[in-house]
C-alpha cells in the first residue's frame, strides 16, 4: 500500500512539473509581476520594476484598448520591445552604480544631494507644481524614487565620465569627417548661425558676460574653454546650434527674443529660460542651400565624433562588465502577461 501511495505521489509530481512545463497551470499576476527578469551581480531585476519605467505606455494602452490590451498580439509585442530596452537600460544603470562603488569614485552624499536637488529644481521649474505632480505620477514615480533614481543617474554619468575622460578628437579628425560628410553641413533654410553658452544661475552668466564687455576675455575663448562640459554633463555648457531659423525654429520664444535683435558677432545679455542662463551669440547669416565651411560647424563636428567615440568605449566596456556582474537576462519571464509566442524570434 505504501509503495502504490508513493507511486502516486511520484506520478502526482511528475503531472504537475509536466502541466507547468506546458504552461496549463496559470501563473497569477501577482507571481509573474515578481517573476525575475534579470539578475545583476546575485540581484534580481522584477517584471514589475520594469513595468514601472513603462507605467505611462501601459496606462495609455489600457485606456485605448481596455483592460485585456496584453491579449491584442501587435500591442504584446510593443510592450515586449520596450521591456526589453528598459531591461537593458535598467541593467546598465545597476552596473554603472556597481563599477562606481568598486573604484571609489562615487560622489560624496552631499554632493549627490546638490545635484539631485539642483534637477529637481529644474523640473519643476519647467512644469508648473501641479505639473509636475502629475509627470512623476504618470511616469510611475513617487518624489522618493524619482530622488533616488537622479541620484543613480548621477552615479553612473561619473562612472561614464571617469572612463571617458581622456577621449579626445583632433582637428585632423573633424577636417576628414567634414570633408567626407558635407552634405549634412548645407543650411537647411536661410538663418543665422548661433552658439550659446548656458548657465545655472544668473550670477555666473552676468559675471562672464560683464569680463566679455570688458574685454578679459572673448565669448569665443569662454566659449572653446567649456565646450567639453556637455559630454561631461556640467554646465556651463558650450553649444553649436547650427543654423536658426526665424520664421521656422522650434527654439523657445525666450530665446529667440535674446537672439532678434543681435547683429552677426554680437552676443546677448543673460536670457533666463526654463533651462537657466544663456549668452547668446549671432554668427554668420545664410541662405537655404549654402554650405557651411568647416569653422562655422567645427565643434558640431567635434560633439558627434565625441559622441561616437565615447559611445564605442562604453558599449565594449559594458560587455567586459556583464560577465563580470555575471548578468542573466530571463527572456520567458520578460513575456509575462502578454499573448505573444513564448518561443518567438523576433
């Protein structure tokens, strides 16, 4: 007797794992919500954390489709192509904190409390209160997560900027990029060429446009100074932004208010925008279809190949440092809830 009710139990286990690995037993919302995406250095990423960077996508979703929109294959597969960037985003950030705790260069809690501060402060200068309220919500944050994800934000652009600091790009470089790309540098509509300089505050922006007018220096040696700030993510920042259109800018009415009335080389008093402080300086003027030469569009030049060279030692980094972190992604489990083919190929 004993045998047979131990034959039915090893039969009775044997149906379950049979009906599990078959899928006939139902997984509840609850369990596959904190099913296990993915696992970072012995830490689990959940289908819910991800579904949280995704609140706004799936809340749109509901409203249009109804509750059952996971059902609607073309939407499940939508949803699983942004899980799987927020995934790989999430896992990202986690080994970037990670590679910033491992070479002590993580900023000090006062420091990472300035700037968090600082950013919020910008948001909600950009949205009113209520607003901004409303973003965070929909965006799936609470004041307390959104803090602590600017604060990893944070940790991990220093990780990036420790690894990329002695990326360089020389004039040989950016004189070949131009000659084999000029194309891409013929003015778009008759404009004027303009670069600022942006600032946090109102006292900095006064203090370096009161040395321009007496002439310490040139908005040009200000401007050649800081124009790495923007790969660094610190301001001032330095920046070309190509030819600007009167009649067809999408630039903020602020600042083209600040630009109007320059004549070419003329730089702008401090303009206070949702951004913060900008000079503004006027360059040369152009008609739709002229070429720019190499001098007028030199630091775009530079910002994109920093940009791609910066981007090539991070994305072979990133490989070292995921077998490193031993990560494993669980692509089953990143399908849950959603009616797509659980052995599809994209």
């Amino acid at each position: 007797m004993k045998k047979i009710k131990a034959g039915a139990v090893i039969l009775a286990g044997g149906l379950i794992l049979t009906l599990v690995g078959c899928n006939m037993i139902e997984r509840t919302p609850e369990s596959i919500k904190k099913s296990a995406v993915a696992k970072v250095n012995g830490k689990n990423i959940t289908l819910e954390e991800v579904d949280l960077n995704l609140k706004e996508l799936l809340d749109t979703f509901k409203s249009k489709y109804g509750e059952k929109y996971m059902d609607n294959p073309k939407i499940a597969q939508q949803i699983l192509n942004q899980r799987e960037k927020i995934l790989n985003k999430m896992i990202n950030e986690k080994i970037l904190v990670a590679i910033a705790e491992k070479e002590k260069i993580v900023p000090s809690q006062e420091e990472l409390t300035k700037k968090v501060d600082n950013q919020i402060e910008g948001y909600k200068n950009k949205y009113k209160d209520d607003d901004y309220k409303k973003t965070l919500e929909k965006m799936g944050f609470t004041d307390e997560s959104f803090k602590e994800y600017l604060k990893n934000k944070i940790i991990g652009e220093t990780t990036i900027n420790n690894l990329t600091k002695d990326i360089k790009v020389n004039e040989e470089e950016q004189e070949k990029y131009y000659e084999e790309n000029k194309k891409k540098f013929i003015a778009n509509d008759e404009g004027i060429l303009v670069k600022h300089l942006l600032f946090d505050n109102e006292l900095d922006a006064q203090k370096l446009y009161d040395q321009i007018q007496s002439k310490e220096t040139t908005f040009n040696d200000v401007y050649t100074k800081y124009e790495n700030n923007k790969y660094e993510n610190k301001k001032p920042i330095a920046e070309n932004i190509g030819v600007v259109s009167e009649k067809n800018s999408k630039l903020i009415k602020e600042f083209l208010d600040g630009l109007k009335p320059l004549k070419e080389g003329e730089i702008s008093k401090p303009v206070k925008t949702k951004f913060g402080y900008h000079i503004i300086q006027a360059g040369a003027t152009f008609k739709k279809g002229d070429q720019m030469q190499f001098n007028d569009v030199k630091s775009q030049i530079n910002q994109i190949l920093n940009n791609q060279k910066k981007s090539k030692v991070l994305k072979d980094e990133m490989e070292k440092w995921k077998k490193e972190f031993d990560v494993k992604i669980y692509d089953d489990n990143l399908k849950g809830g959603l009616k797509v083919n659980i052995n599809s190929k994209k």
